[in-house]
C-alpha cells in the first residue's frame, strides 16, 4: 500500500513538472503571438492615420512577416506599397519581391525582379549572384556563366563554387 501511494505521488509530482515546463513554453509562444500582433496592428494604423508608408513602417512590417516566414505577405506588403508610392525605395523593395519569389521557387518571377534591382543597382551583389543561380537552376547556362561573370568583374574576390562554371 504505501509502494502504490509513493508511486502514485511520484508520478503527480512528474505529471506537474512536466505540465509546467510545457505551459512555459506555450505561454511564452503565445506572448511572442500576441506582441507581434499588436505591433503589426499598430503599424497598420500608422499607415491607415498617414494614408502613406514611410521607410520606418515598410521596415517593422517587413521583419514581422518575414521573422514569421510568411513570404506571400512579405509580397503582398512590397506590392501594395509599389501602388502607393513608386518613388519610394524601389532597389530595396524590388530585391525583397525578388527574394521572397526566389525562396518560394518562383524562378521566372525572381528573374523580373532581381533585373529591375540590377537595372537600378548594377553592382548589387545578392542580386548578380541569385540571377546567376536562378538562370542555372532554369537551365540556361550561357546566361548563368554571364552573370556570374558580371559577379566576378565586381568582386573578384569572391569564390564561386565549382559546379556553376
């Protein structure tokens, strides 16, 4: 009898535990939720107050959907905020819609893209390097060893790995 009740009083005592430790966890996701929310909510605020974006807002919107890996939006925000202003930022914005369609393997979308930042930034690293990598990827080989060509005439430092040539 007093095995059972020592058992059964272990097995609560580890039951709690347990349950603590995974309410902290929870608890602690649901925080990072809310908070996230909230400020995501504020900025659109902002934004709706303004009926503008600036570069502050476009920044905070942007790491919240992209801290959540919710590319789609990170295009949504980029699109709607081209609408608005057209002015406003367009090497940055257009190299965000070009790596968001590159992550998602919308290659062709990408390649749009990652030529409006070179046509704005002919010496862009990240966007030299990805075209390279989307027009090897799509098969298109002379193109590829083009852009990266045009990636190393900027940077000879860098080394590109052996399978791209």
């Amino acid at each position: 009898m007093i095995n059972n009740t020592r058992f059964f009083r272990f097995y609560l005592i580890a039951l709690i535990t347990f349950l603590l430790y995974f309410s902290f966890f929870v608890l602690k996701e649901i925080s990072l939720l809310l908070i996230n929310h909230l400020r995501i909510m504020s900025l659109l605020q902002a934004i709706d107050e303004k009926n503008a974006i600036t570069k502050n807002i476009f920044d905070n919107l942007l790491e919240s959907y992209l801290i959540k890996r919710n590319l789609f939006l990170v295009v949504a925000l980029c699109e709607f905020t081209l609408k608005l202003d057209r002015s406003l930022f367009n090497n940055f914005i257009y190299s965000y819609l070009a790596y968001c369609y590159y992550q998602t393997s919308l290659y062709n979308c990408a390649e749009y893209y990652y030529k409006k930042v070179i046509s704005l930034s002919p010496n862009n690293f990240d966007a030299l390097l990805n075209l390279g990598k989307i027009y090897y990827y799509l098969g298109y080989l002379e193109k590829s060893k083009k852009s990266f060509k045009l990636l190393l005439k900027y940077y000879p430092d860098f080394k590109l790995p052996d399978n791209y040539f």
